[in-house]
C-alpha cells in the first residue's frame, strides 16, 4: 500500500510540476506577451520547435520576447517545458516583413533577471559594450558617438559635424577599460595619410543604458530617426542588412527598456507608431499604444496559436 501511495505522489507531484510550468506561460487564460531569456549563454532561435531545426538568430541573457504562440512541449536538460513561437527582433530581419522563429520555454522567464554586472566575464563586458553605440550624455549639437562593434571594429562619430574615426578595440573587463586603436578624418578629407593612434578608454559606473568613459558620462544613442528612411534602404538594400545595421543599438535599447522607449516615442508624436507596434516593442507605461498594440497583435496571435496546435 505504501509503495502505491508513494507512486501516485510521486506522478501527481510530476503532473503538478509539468502544469505549473506551461501555466507561467499564460495569464488570466491568455498567453503572456513579452518573457525574458534567462540563460546567461543565451538563447537560440530555430526556424522550426525542435534541436534538430536551423538555428536562425541568437538572443542575449535578459532579453525580452515577444511571444506569438505556445507550441508543443518537450524535455530537454532535464526541463519539461513547451517550444514557444516569437517574433524576431527587427534588425534581425533578412528582409522587411516579420519573421517568425521558436525557442526552448524552459530557457524563459516571467520576470526579467538582474542586472549584475559584478558577475560578469570577459564576453559579457564585450556584449554589453557592442550592444548600442554610446552618445555622450552632455547638452551640445557636437556630440561624440562611439561604436564598439561586436566585430572587434571601433567607430567614433562627431554630431553635425561630419568628422569621425575607425579602429579597434579589446576589452579588459579585469582593468574596467577598453584598448582603442583608431584614426581619426574630417569628411572630404580623405585624400591625408590616416595616423592611428591608441587609447585606453576606462569605464566606470556601469548601468543598463549608461556608462562613465573617461570620466565623462554616455547613455544608449536612441536617434531613431533612420526609420523613416526605410523605404530609401528597400530601393537598394533587398536584404536590409544595411538598414539592420543602422538600427540595430537603438531597437535593443527600445526593446529593453520600456521608460526608454517611451520617453523617446512621446517625442516623436506617435509617426512611427505602426512601425513600432509590427516591430513588437512593448510599452505598458501608454494606455493608447497598448490598445492598438493588443488589437494588431490579438489577431496574428491567434492564426499562430492555430497553427502550433496543428503541430502537436
């Protein structure tokens, strides 16, 4: 009788467990928006709910999703939890329209996880550097713009001013600094021996979306004023790799931080806020935004929902 008792626990503990874990996907019976990648390593997007599918794009540690549908469930590392379909960020698109892609649920999270920069490695400082371009923080048209690219490329620009520079840079997460080797050239003038000089930038104060370089304080660069060019890039650029590019730091900036976005989606009198919403950026801090956030995306989900639970 005992070894029987024991048994039944044992399966209804283990149902118990598999329930409470689809259930964090949902919220009053519907699915939960936006989750959180909580993998330091980060999170790989497939083209299809399995191991065995391409692998699409790679998501970094406390990123946030948006969630388009639950797909089936499956166990992997030993966690029992359902593919999830997102939508991929924006400057991860091979064209203009939305792409779609899965991940492993057991790798998501409800709430995101804490910044903790004092635990960071070598790598994190390196992703955590190249993942926007910094603008110093300072009330001047002449503002300097430095770009850390995930490539080891260093660029620096000048505001208004048409002057910048190209390099290199190597992080010394130890020493808190960055190692820059570049040349600096006013436009038109590139006709002039380039000298290359170096540099060691030491990095202090480090928050989410602001750093101390140098003394001197720099926040996440959101000019966000690119996107009405998109469809100047569509007439050459079919792939919208360049456009990628050159919108890549401030989407994972607005994708991030919700009072970011909004801050900078009051300024701009709501004209990019059908482009905002097919982009998937979250904003709860703006009742309007939020409605027709929910009746564009209420609709899509759903045509997605149907299609994951043919899957299964």
């Amino acid at each position: 009788m005992k070894k029987i008792i024991c048994v039944i626990f044992s399966v209804t503990v283990l149902m118990c467990s598999l329930f409470a874990d689809k259930s964090r996907f949902y919220e009053n019976g519907k699915v939960i928006d936006t989750l959180y990648v909580d993998s330091e390593d980060g999170l790989k997007v497939r083209d299809y709910p399995s191991l065995k599918s391409n692998r699409l794009c790679g998501l970094l540690y406390r990123f946030p999703v948006k969630v388009v549908a639950i797909g089936r469930e499956e166990t992997i590392d030993g966690i029992t939890a359902p593919w999830v379909e997102i939508l991929i960020p924006r400057y991860e698109w091979h064209g203009y329209n939305q792409e779609f892609g899965w991940v492993f649920g057991g790798y998501l999270s409800n709430k995101k996880p804490e910044f903790l920069p004092n635990k960071w490695t070598e790598s994190d400082f390196r992703r955590f550097l190249s993942k926007c371009n910094w603008i110093e923080d300072r009330d001047s048209s002449h503002r300097e713009i430095l770009c850390f690219e995930e490539s080891g490329d260093f660029k620096r620009h000048i505001e208004e001013m048409g002057a910048g520079g190209f390099g290199t840079w190597k992080p010394d997460f130890k020493n808190k600094s960055v190692a820059v080797s570049s040349a600096f050239v006013m436009a038109g003038d590139d006709d002039n021996t380039l000298a290359y000089n170096t540099e060691t930038f030491k990095i202090e104060n480090i928050e989410e979306f602001s750093i101390l370089i140098n003394g001197q304080r720099y926040i996440s660069d959101c000019r966000y004023g690119v996107l009405a060019n998109e469809k100047n890039f569509k007439d050459f650029d079919k792939n919208s790799s360049d456009f990628n590019s050159s919108i890549r730091g401030f989407m994972f900036v607005f994708y991030s931080s919700e009072s970011i976005f909004d801050s900078v989606y009051r300024q701009t009198d709501s004209w990019l806020k059908d482009s905002f919403i097919s982009f998937g950026v979250y904003n709860s801090l703006n009742e309007d935004y939020m409605k027709s956030y929910h009746d564009y995306w209420n609709p899509i989900m759903a045509e997605h929902q149907k299609k994951a639970d043919e899957m299964e």
